[in-house]
C-alpha cells in the first residue's frame, strides 16, 4: 500500500500532493516516493523547527531534490495505459467499483507497465493512451459512451471489467444490456443472477483499428466482505492477475513504453520534460528495510520519432557518484543498465 495512486490524481489534475515525509517518524523512502511521483514537491519534513534535527540522510535527500529540480519542473508522465475513476460510478457504488479498480492499479503497478488516473472530462482527450481500462465502472453516461466508441474508432484499446456500463449515469439500469455490448460483444446476465459473474476467460476482439477486451471478474485473493474497509488484508494482487495483464498487453499490442526487470516491489515510473530534450525514469525500491540494494536493473524505453539518445546520466541521493551509463538505442528504444538501486534513482535520457 503505497501513495502511487494519490501521485498520479494530483498529476492528472496538475496539482502537487501535499503529504507529510521525512522528520523524525519519517524516512527516505517517503522522500523518494515524492521525488518520483509528487510535482515539485518533496514534503513536508516535520515542524516548524525540524530542519534543525533533520536526519543526514533526509538533508542529503532535500540537497539533491533542490540540486537538480530541473529534472522536476515541467514535467509530464508517460503512459500507455489511462484507468478510469468515473465519478458515477465511484460515487453511487464506493464499494465493488473502487475494490475492482484498486486491484487493477495494484497489478500495473507491479509490472511497471505506465499508467495514468483518469476522470470523466479526461475522456475528451485520449490520444496519449493506447490503452483504456474500465474497471467495472458500472455508470457511464451515454455521451461518456460515445467517446469512448470514437476512442476505439481511432485504433485504440479497452480493457473492461465486470459491470462496466450496465448503468447510466444516475445508476438506473439499463433496460437491455451493457451500454458498450457493441465493443464487448458479451451480454450481462439476467437480474436474479446480478451478483454472479459468468465463468470463462477474457473475451478479445479486433474492431476496425481499435481492440476490445472484456473480463468477467477481478478475482481478489481474498474476498472482501461487502461494506468493509478495503485493509491491506484484501490488497493482494487478484488470483488472476497472469490473465488481466495479459489482456492489457494484448489490447496495447505486445508492448510498453517502459520495461523494467526488477522485483514487483520497486516503481518506476517514466517521464519527459516539456520543452526539453529529455526522457526521465525513476525507480523507488518500496523493500529497502528487506532487500538494501538491487544490482544491475535492466531498463528499455521507447524514444520519441526520430530521436537519437545524446547519453543516460545515473542521478541518486543514495551514494555521490553520478556517472554516465553505457546505453543501446535502435528500433526506436534505449536500453541501459542500473549498477545498484539503493532507495531511489534517476535516470536522465538526453536526447541530440
């Protein structure tokens, strides 16, 4: 359980999150989570007299963040894949919807496939996406619906769940069937089997230049009682993850704009400077207290049209060496190597 989620919100809403990190409860690990998610903004580090008994390692964390806030100023993500949080949805039904779309996130996140959250004016413009996700976002007003036809008109993917459009906007159900049944091609069960999901795997299909996926259920590992506390009890990743993955791999045709071989534990997360000449790729290491260092993290990462990389610099608070790495760029990616992840890196791409 991290604030990945709550990062990502603020970044869609061009807002900076302002949480506590650091100080004396605090750690570097909190500092870092800010540095690659957070926009400008590294914490809050305690009171009003704290940077007076600011531990070493947090100075050396605020040093490095104003020593190179260049590469946290004017910044956007890069993401393949926007998950919807519909207000409708969210708001009449907190409980299955939100559970669903949780779990979802939770599985992107560990397989570092980028991601951004999404609200309802976001679906105006999706041209940045490959790949939508509708985690059983039940209540999509018809006008939401069309959009997101002209999405998949477009050549772009969806990936839906559960009871994705079976209501409108006010929550009443449709009369017939799903509002998008002419993407799915998969029909809701009746009303006295609502609660039941239908057995079998996702349902793919190609439509003109866009895909369509639909799965029937996010199987949590552990079932959540209706009405309780989404705890770290039930944040597991869904038993069928292996599937939910694979139907967005599918949907965004076989590859991310980032991969990265490391433990589901570490983030990463990929950006580029506005304006600039510049892709960033940062990576936190959630398991620092377990697993102190990570060694030779192999890092891919898909370059704008026509870009030919000028050399990737190791950036990190963690040690005082910041060198150049070794880097390969053909077919329009560049790999590159980290030596050793401690906490947090930051890779710096500078394109010619």
């Amino acid at each position: 359980m991290t604030r990945i989620r709550t990062f990502k919100m603020g970044s869609t809403l061009h807002n900076t999150i302002f949480v506590a990190s650091g100080g004396e409860s605090g750690n570097t690990l909190e500092m870092a989570e800010s540095l690659a998610l957070n926009r400008q903004c590294i914490g809050d580090l305690g009171g009003v007299l704290a940077g007076y008994d600011t531990p070493e390692d947090q100075r050396r964390y605020v040093q490095f963040f104003h020593k190179n806030f260049e590469h946290y100023r004017d910044v956007d993500n890069i993401a393949d894949v926007a998950v919807l949080h519909s207000f409708a949805s969210m708001g009449f039904n907190n409980d299955r919807p939100a559970a669903s779309t949780m779990l979802f996130e939770q599985a992107l996140i560990e397989s570092k496939i980028p991601f951004d959250i999404i609200f309802d004016e976001n679906l105006k413009d999706l041209l940045k996406y490959r790949v939508l996700a509708l985690t059983d976002q039940e209540c999509l007003h018809d006008s939401q619906m069309d959009l997101i036809r002209k999405f998949v008109a477009g050549g772009g993917s969806v990936v839906a769940t559960e009871y994705t459009s079976l209501f409108d906007n006010w929550r009443r159900r449709r009369r017939r069937d799903f509002g998008l049944e002419d993407l799915f091609q998969v029909s809701a069960l009746p009303p006295r089997e609502h609660d039941q999901f239908p057995a079998g795997g996702a349902v793919q299909r190609e439509l003109g230049r866009g895909r369509v996926v639909s799965i029937s259920e996010i199987r949590p590992a552990i079932a959540k009682p209706f009405g309780a506390r989404m705890t770290s009890e039930y944040w597991k990743l869904p038993v069928n993850s292996k599937e939910i993955l694979g139907a967005v791999r599918w949907a965004a045709r076989g590859s991310f704009s980032l991969e990265v071989n490391v433990p589901p534990t570490v983030a990463a997360e990929p950006m580029r400077r506005i304006g600039a000449k510049e892709l960033l790729v940062h990576l936190v290491n959630y398991n620092r207290a377990r697993t102190p260092s990570i060694s030779n993290v192999a890092v891919r990462l898909r370059l704008p049209d026509r870009s030919a990389v000028k050399n990737v610099t190791l950036l990190t608070p963690d040690r005082a060496e910041q060198p150049i790495l070794p880097h390969r760029a053909e077919n329009g990616l560049v790999s590159f190597t980290v030596p050793r992840l401690a906490t947090y890196d930051l890779s710096v791409i500078q394109l010619e």
